[in-house]
C-alpha cells in the first residue's frame, strides 16, 4: 500500500491510497480512496495535530503570531523521494480571518523533522485503512 493523500475534517477521513500487486508476469496498480465517518484512532488525530507545529517551524512562522493553525491535507507526492505537500488554514496575529497555505514541495533532505511527522501521518493512515479505527465505549451498568 502506497499512501498518496490524507485528508482530516470534522466529520470524515479521506484516504487516497496505491494497492500495488505484483506477480511473477506484471505488476497491477490500483488507486483506491476511502473516504468514512469512522473516527481515527487516538494516535492517528495525535499524529495529524503534530503536523501544524512542524509545517509553522519548517515555513518559519513565528510561534507567537500564529494564533491557531488547522492541517487540511497532506499529499506525498513521491514516497522513495521523500517528497510532500501540506495544505492549511493559519490564523496570524491580529488578522481576523485565516490564510490558506499550500507549501512549496518539501523533502525529508531539507524538512527532515516535518518530513518525520509526515511519515507518522503515512503510518496512522495505512493502519485507518487496514480497519484499525476509534472503538466505541459503551457505558453500561451491570
């Protein structure tokens, strides 16, 4: 499984992943998405969150002026490469309304650090595919 974009909203979870298969005469490639209302486990949201820190150090916005900073998307443009996009929303300083931010197209060689949190990202979102989600607690009196 090759992970090609992880997107986080409110309400949903929306993967776009490579299933690549290979046998003896060819090799098949199919881009599957999976887009679901299931709630990513605790690590995964952790993993999502670390990415906002790392994407303000890496662009060197200052920690003070960025009043809050939501992740939209990540997308690894090329996984051996080590190369990735990060979409967000930043809110700076006094501004009342929030900026959208694309960055440049990034690699683990120069944004080691926010490529590592990307990486996580990677990690978090192959296991939501594989059905690893948020279990529901029940709370029953016995």
């Amino acid at each position: 499984m090759q992970i090609k974009s992880v997107k986080i909203d409110e309400e949903r979870v929306k993967v776009v992943y490579r299933n690549i298969t290979d046998d003896d005469e060819n090799s098949t490639r199919v881009e599957v998405t999976l887009d679901s209302s299931d709630s990513p486990k605790p690590g995964f949201t952790k993993a999502w969150n670390a990415l906002a820190a790392q994407m303000n150090t890496a662009l060197g916005l200052p920690a003070g002026f960025v009043k809050s900073d939501d992740v939209r998307s990540v997308t690894i443009k090329d996984p051996e490469e080590g190369t990735f996009v990060i979409s967000a929303s930043v809110a700076l300083g006094d501004y009342s309304r929030p900026f959208n931010v694309t960055t440049p197209l990034m690699d683990k060689e120069h944004f080691g650090k926010l490529h590592s949190a990307v990486r996580a990202v990677e990690r978090a979102a192959e296991e939501y595919v594989r059905g690893e989600r948020r279990q529901l607690v029940l709370d029953i009196a016995a």
